[in-house]
C-alpha cells in the first residue's frame, strides 16, 4: 500500500558542460514492509568527475548529506538482514547511457579497475533492486560526450517488488567426437531476447580438463567472428577446433562466448554499465585415438 508520496527536482549548474535542459523530477513511492527510504535533498547538486574520450561522469548528490537515503525492514529472510527493495520506473533522455546508485561518500563514480571504468550495474527501468542494512546512496550519470546538454527525465522509485527482469542472450552450440590431430565444424548459434538490436563477438571459454588431460587443443577459430541479432532474432557461427596431437583421448568440455559489443546507441549500450549483456554455451568433444 502506497502510505506517501515524495517530490525531488534534479538540476544541474549552469556551469559544468553537461546539464539537463529541463529538471528531472523523482518520484517516490514507500511502503514500510520493503524498507522505507526519503529523499535527502529537495535539489541535488551535479558535479564532473571523470571524463573519457567518448563519454563523461556525474555525481549527483546533496550539499550535505546523500542524495537517497535507505532504512531498511527485517523482512528478507531468516537469517538475512534488514533490506531494502525497491524498483525505479524512468525513460532515458537521448544521451544518457547509464544511471546508477553508490554509496554515498565513495569514490565508485565511476568504479576504476585496471585503468578503465568496470563493473558498475545501471538502473532498469520497471527491475527490482536490493540493499541490505541500509544507508545513503548518491546517483552517477554517464552521458555521450557528443550529446552535450540532456533533456530532463522523470524517475519513479517504488519500494516493493515488480516482478521485471532483465532478457537476454540465449546460445546452444552442437557436440562432435574427434580423432586427435584432426579438426571439427561445430554450429554455434546465438538467439536475441532483448527489443534492441544486439552485436556479438565470439570467444572461447574455458575448457575443462582432467588431471591426467595435460595438453588443450591446438586451435578454436570463429567463421563469422562477429554477428548482428536483429531484436528476437537468431544467427549462428561455425567454430573449427582442432585437436592437439599431445592430448589424450577422453572427454573434453568447452566453452564458447558470445559478447556484446557496444556502441552508445542508447542507454546502457556502453561497456562500463551495460544494461544487457551475452551469453555462452558449452560443447562435449569426444576424443578418440
């Protein structure tokens, strides 16, 4: 049961380079039995943090304190603690390609590992978020550094579940029995869940090996490398593996990937907060003698 109703306006100084040519508004909906949470700010307050060839970082927050804050409820599990769960409902302005939480006083905005930004989950639209013992949270926006100012958007946050989720890549991949020093075709084919048209790379995985299976095989190579899905379309690839002649007969497992490559056609089409992402399938390689 909705028991409250809480209005934010989101605006950005005039002084950075991206802004938001109309204030977004935040729209939160509570109720107790999710966890309870309250704005901490009626304005937050945007600031750059990082900048990139293609895209650039905000953090929006509040002049004194987080932009968001949490309490949770003892409702999530037995043995759990207190949490709180929620779900947003916006659309994305054209150039905005990620929008996500952090903690508040954290230097995750972006999230930097091995020199790049990594690993950082947006908000979906309409998909459940869980926060465990609470706490304060600002907002980091990534946006094209092409589009320059951004027109406003609205974001409604309701504490509960939604029952959304996410789609994704599906991929079956077929099986072969091999005479070691010769080489295989196999049809790897990939199936596009997602209402966006998709592109692939193909990789190999990880094989899987027994103690006594010292030796992996000589070559895996893709024809094509890469795929276009057209939104719940399906394509395919042939993978050729070839055998080494050091290994040993027996059963080999192999896994073959199938990433995303992104393009910043809209948002979360970027690698460092991709709201979509592949898939994989695993073949079984008998090897004989």
């Amino acid at each position: 049961m909705i028991i409250g109703l809480l209005l934010a306006t989101v605006i950005v100084e005039s002084s950075i380079l991206v802004g938001f040519t109309v204030p977004p508004i935040l729209i939160q909906l509570l109720a107790p039995s999710y966890g309870d949470f309250n704005f901490g700010c009626p304005v937050l307050q945007a600031k750059p943090v990082y900048n990139q060839s293609l895209v650039r970082w905000l953090t929006l927050t509040c002049p004194n304190g987080p932009a968001l804050n949490l309490v949770p409820s003892g409702n999530c599990g037995a043995h759990e603690p207190g949490c709180t769960i929620m779900y947003p409902t916006f659309t994305p302005p054209s150039g905005l390609v990620g929008l996500y939480l952090y903690g508040h006083g954290e230097s995750d905005c972006p999230f930097i590992q091995s020199g790049s930004p990594s690993g950082m989950t947006p908000l979906q639209s309409g998909v459940d978020v869980m926060y465990f013992n609470g706490g304060g949270f600002d907002y980091c926006a990534v946006v094209k550094q092409s589009t320059g100012t951004i027109d406003g958007f609205t974001v409604e946050w309701t504490a509960g579940f939604s029952g959304g989720h996410g789609n994704g890549i599906t991929a079956s991949v077929t099986n072969a029995t091999i005479t070691i020093g010769n080489s295989a075709m196999l049809t790897l084919r990939v199936m596009n869940q997602y209402s966006f048209d998709v592109t692939l790379q193909f990789a190999e995985g990880m094989t899987w090996l027994t103690p006594n299976y010292n030796f992996t095989f000589a070559a895996i190579t893709f024809n094509p490398p890469t795929v276009t899905l057209k939104a719940g379309g399906s394509n395919s690839t042939t993978v050729t593996v070839t055998t080494s002649p050091r290994q040993v007969p027996g059963n080999y497992e192999i896994g073959l990937d199938a990433n995303p490559i992104y393009g910043l056609r809209f948002y979360g089409d970027y690698g460092a907060t991709p709201s979509y992402t592949g898939g994989g399938a695993i073949t079984y390689l008998k090897l004989t003698s």
